[in-house]
C-alpha cells in the first residue's frame, strides 16, 4: 500500500474520531433539538417516507449512535417532533379561535384566523409539512397524534360557530359536520400553500372562509 494510500486513510481515521468526540460534549437537549431540525427538513422534502434514523443522522452531521444517545427508537423522535410542532402550530390558531363574541353575532374571527394561519403556513412551512404532508409512509402513531390535534381544532370551531347559530339540536348536527368541511378545507389549502404557495392568494382564502362561516352561521328555515 501506497505512503499516499496510508496517509488517506490516516486522515479520514482522524475525522471520524474527532466528529464522535465531538457529539457527546454537546447538551442531550441541544441534540434533540438538533435532531428534531434534521428530521423536519427532510419531512419538508422528502415526506415521512424519507424519515430514518440513518437519514436523520445524515441530515444532523452525526452519526446513528449520536441519535440513538438521544432518542432510542424512531417512534419516539417523531412522538416528539409532534409534540414540538403542534405546540407551535396550532397555539396561535387556537387563541385566536378561542377569542369571545357576542352570542348571535357573527364577527370577523374566521377571517382573521384564516389570514393569520395562511401567513403561518407561508412564513413556517417545516412546521406545518409534518402537520399536513402526510402520505402512505406516515406511521400510524403519527397519524394519530394528527388526529387529536385535528380534533381540538374541530372542537373550537364548532365552538365558534354554535356561538352564531344558536342551540337548536338540528342546528348542533349541522354545526358539527360543518366543523369536519371546514377542517378538510383548511388542511386542503394548507397542502396547496406547501406545495404552490404563488397559486394562493391570501386575502381570497381568508374571505372565501368568512363567507363560508357565515353561511353555516345562518340557521336554516
């Protein structure tokens, strides 16, 4: 073997040494963060399919034992991932669903909820892509995770709008399939402002929601 040849491999020894003396000298929630970073971005390009633990370490710069140091099975980095992202994702919607009116007055709540949640999904899109790229790879536990922060959003919703239409029991099961369009809706405009952001405008989808909420907030004869 060549003094070159040697010498090559002498260094590339060297890198590897340093790159694992290197992980453990960095905080474990430092890492998880770090990790979580790496596994967003590559749900953002190439969806949950692309999502390993192999994968995850390439992304970050470190290696599988770095990342099995810090979560030890990948169900439990994406658990937290979720944990993570719904908490920043839905929090401001959530407030702002949640914000009183006056009982039999339909206000301006969807429109500004719709604009604010557009500019989210537009300004913070490796927050929302976990969120609203699901696919056929998606694990099951991720999926329902989605699901319980699905329904919190249906529950306020249908909150908001029972506030306009009142309590007639026909009403309530109107309002409630309502909540469910309005959701799917969203969800579907939220993977177009993913996937073809120029193709959206703002202000048209926020009105297209206030237009849509008055119409389920006035009770039918």
């Amino acid at each position: 073997m060549s003094s070159t040849s040697l010498a090559g491999m002498a260094k590339a020894a060297a890198t590897v040494r340093k790159r694992r003396a290197y992980a453990p000298r960095v905080p474990v929630e430092e890492r998880r963060q770090q990790l979580l970073d790496a596994a967003l971005r590559i749900i953002a390009r190439d969806g949950y399919a692309g999502v390993t633990i192999e994968a995850i370490a390439l992304e970050a710069g470190v290696t599988k034992p770095v990342v099995y140091g810090a979560y030890d099975k990948l169900p439990h980095l994406l658990n937290e991932l979720l944990n993570r992202t719904q908490a920043q994702a839905l929090t401001q919607l959530l407030e702002a669903l949640a914000t009183e009116s006056q009982p039999g007055v339909v206000d301006n709540r969807a429109l500004e909820v719709t604009r604010a949640w557009a500019h989210a999904v537009r300004r913070h899109p490796t927050t929302w892509a976990p969120i609203l790229m699901t696919g056929a790879n998606t694990p099951q536990a991720v999926l329902d995770r989605i699901e319980e922060g699905r329904e919190i959003v249906r529950r306020q919703i249908v909150s908001m709008l029972s506030d306009y239409a009142g309590s007639d029991p026909a009403e309530k099961k109107r309002v409630d399939l309502a909540g469910q369009a309005l959701v799917a809706a969203a969800e579907h405009f939220g993977r177009v402002l993913l996937t073809a952001p120029d193709s959206i405008d703002d202000e048209l989808l926020a009105g297209l929601f206030d237009d849509l909420t008055r119409t389920i907030a006035t009770p039918r004869r």
